[in-house]
C-alpha cells in the first residue's frame, strides 16, 4: 500500500511542480508586460501607478503636474528676490539669485525647463554686462547656447544678449582709442551675426506658429 | 529422539555405499509420512526444529519443479496484486483487476497534463513578449485625446517673440508661463474630476 502511493507521488510530482514553475512564469512575465505598457512614472500623475493599470490618456506624462508648477514657482520666488534686490542697488545678490535658477529641478523633459532657465540666462548675463563682467556674461550665454535642445523665442534671446555683449565690447574697443578700432569692428561684426541669428530663429518660429494657427 | 535428529543434520554424513541402519530406514520412513501429510494440507502443529526444515526444503524442492499449483481465487489474487504494482494503482476494492491499459493511462496523466500546460504556458509568454507593445502614455493616442493645454509644452506660443528692450524682463515671462501652467493644471484636475 505504502510503496503504491509513493509511487504515484513521485510520478505526479513532477508535473504539478513543472505545472506551478510555469504558472509563477507566467505571471511574472504578465507583470512585466504590465509594466512596459504603463510606462515609468510620469510627472503628469499624481496618484501612483499600478503595473495592472489600463493606459488612460489623462495619465500621459508630458501632463502639467504639481512638480512643474513647484519648480516653475521656485523660478518666479527667485526672479522676485532678484528684483528686490535690485531695486536695493544688490547687483550681486541679485545675481546670484538668478543663478540659483540654473539649479532648480525640473521634471524630466519638460519642455518650460529649457525656457525658463534660458531667460535666466538671458537676464543673468545683463546683470553681468551691468557689473562690467562681460567674459563670465559671454560664457554664461554660450553654456545656454550650448546646453539648448531646440531652437524657441528664449534661445533667439539669448543671442540678442549675445549681440549686446558684443556691442558693450566694441565700445570698450572703440574706448581705448585707436589701437582699439580693429577689436570694435569685430565686435560689431560679431554683434549683427548675432543679432542676424535671432532674429532668424523669431522668423522661423513665427511661421511655424502661424502655420500651425 | 531429538538428539538422533540433530545427529542427522548436523553429524557426520555416512558413507553413500554403506548399507542403512535399521534407525535411518525408520526415520526416513517417518518423514516421508510427515512430508505426505504436509503436502495434503495436514501439517502437524508441532514436530523438531530439524523436521520443519527439512519440510520446508521438501516443499520448495516440489515447488520448483512445477508440481505445486495455487488455487483459482489464490492464483487470482497474486495476479491483481501484481498487476496493481505494475501500474501503481491503488488495491482495487471487491478483488477487481484494473486493466493494464488504463494503468498505464494513469500513469502518464499527470505528464500529459504538464506536458499541455507547459504548451499552454509557452505559447502564452510568446504572445506577451513578441506582440507589439500597446501604445504607452504619451504616444500620439493618448496625446491627440488630451488637450494641449494639460501638457507641458514650450512657452513659444505664449511668449512670442521677445523684443530687445524686454530682453531681462525675464520674471514678467515666468508669470505669465506660471499662470498658463496653472490654468491647465486645474482645468486637467477639473476635467478628470468630471469625468465618469
């Protein structure tokens, strides 16, 4: 009798084992598969994301979220502080008010990131230009030119500031006489190709704009 | 006499040519009456140790020479009991034999039921990693039915050209982004508020 059921034990064990690796396999792929198609998790939800969530259109993640208006109001805190402080004649502290703009976090891929941080930019290099810091106003554009991932209206501002640190150059050139006048001219040369630049991404934007009006 | 049988097992053998002592041909003639008596199902309850081996001898001697039959029900039952090993079946209830193919029949079950699982299994995970992942949040679907002023976006729309005087007024621009930001954040809560 004993040796019967030990029998049939080993003969059946096998399979129910096999039967429940499988199952276990089946539901962990089934989770992953869940899981690829929820996506990770995206700024545009607030409640959590469950892995046996249906894709619901409002759960996009390009979606305005609280972490884009926190850090879009961090950026207007600051801007506010350096207005203060400017018009307490701070230009420094100012400045550095601005700066801290660069730092602030803002969710992956959102696209004010870029416009925001540019525009500091933009206004960080005038409260250089103002200070008589024009090499770290340049090299605080070309860093925003450079870290840009498309061209926008923020982008075309930057050059123009671009085109005025050039003109400030210039006149410093011209300042010193006549040594000076080949350096100005190049300024001012650098000055309209920035300039000419944006003015040539407003153009292009504008039809874009109206194309899509 | 007990000591004439254990002489007889364990004594020394006496020569084959020698003629029989009167003693051997009466205790030979004994045991064939014993050996008679057993073979006709009259074993005496009790007799020496050297005769109850002697006669179990005798009987597996006769036995293996083909000449010991079972009886129907006996021989019966060996073969159920033989045939409930083999196919690992439990003792069938009323002496009923199971048939040898639906023994074997259940032996394989349980692998032809894991055989038809794993295939079952198998083609299941192939369908979940080979078929073309659904449209995840963000792709075209879901952004043509979201409205555009419930996703981050650029600003261009909104800014437009930023002209040289207004080139610093960076803090006027991040308000009027802000509250546009606002605006589709609490009609995108609103809606989704609204919606059954």
């Amino acid at each position: 009798m004993n040796h019967v059921n030990v029998r049939r034990s080993a003969a059946a064990s096998p399979g129910a084992g096999l039967a429940v690796a499988l199952a276990v396999a089946l539901g962990l792929a089934a989770g992953c598969s869940a899981e690829r198609e929820s996506g990770a998790p995206g700024r545009g939800s607030d409640a959590p994301h469950s892995v046996t969530r249906v894709t619901d259109p409002s759960d996009a993640p390009d979606l305005i979220g609280r972490d884009l208006l926190v850090a879009l109001a961090q950026a207007k805190n600051f801007h506010h502080k350096a207005k203060v402080y400017m018009s307490d004649g701070n230009l420094a502290a100012a400045t550095a008010s601005v700066r801290q703009i660069l730092s602030l976090p803002f969710p992956r891929g959102a696209a004010e990131a870029d416009d925001v941080r540019n525009d500091a930019r933009a206004l960080l290099a005038k409260l250089l230009i103002s200070q008589g810091q024009l090499d770290e106003a340049a090299r605080t554009i070309t860093e925003g030119l450079a870290q840009t991932q498309r061209e926008s209206f923020f982008v075309a501002n930057l050059y123009t500031v671009q085109g005025e640190i050039h003109e400030v150059r210039a006149a410093a050139a011209d300042a010193s006489g006549e040594p000076g006048r080949p350096a100005a001219r190049d300024e001012r040369h650098a000055a309209i190709e920035s300039y000419d630049r944006s003015i040539q991404i407003n153009q292009r934007l504008q039809s874009v704009l109206m194309e899509e009006r | 006499m007990a000591r004439q049988h254990d002489d007889t097992l364990t004594g020394s053998v006496p020569d084959p040519e020698t003629e029989p002592a009167p003693g051997e041909r009466a205790h030979a003639r004994r045991f064939a009456e014993l050996v008679d008596e057993a073979l006709a199902g009259r074993t005496p309850p009790a007799m020496s140790a050297d005769d109850r081996a002697l006669l179990e001898v005798a009987t597996v001697i006769r036995a293996t020479h083909g000449s010991l039959e079972l009886s129907p029900a006996r021989g019966r039952a060996v073969v159920e009991a033989a045939l409930r090993q083999a196919v690992g079946a439990a003792p069938a209830a009323g002496g009923s034999v199971v048939p040898i193919g639906r023994g074997r029949g259940r032996r394989w079950a349980p692998w032809i039921v894991a055989g038809a699982s794993t295939l079952v299994a198998a083609a299941a995970l192939a369908m979940l990693w080979l078929r073309p992942a659904a449209p995840s949040a963000g792709a075209p679907i879901g952004r043509a039915a979201v409205p555009a002023e419930w996703r981050s976006r650029p600003a261009d729309a909104l800014i437009g050209p930023i002209a040289r005087d207004r080139a610093g007024d960076a803090s006027a621009r991040l308000d009027t982004i802000f509250a546009d930001r606002l605006d589709g954040f609490r009609a995108r809560r609103l809606g989704q508020r609204g919606t059954p």
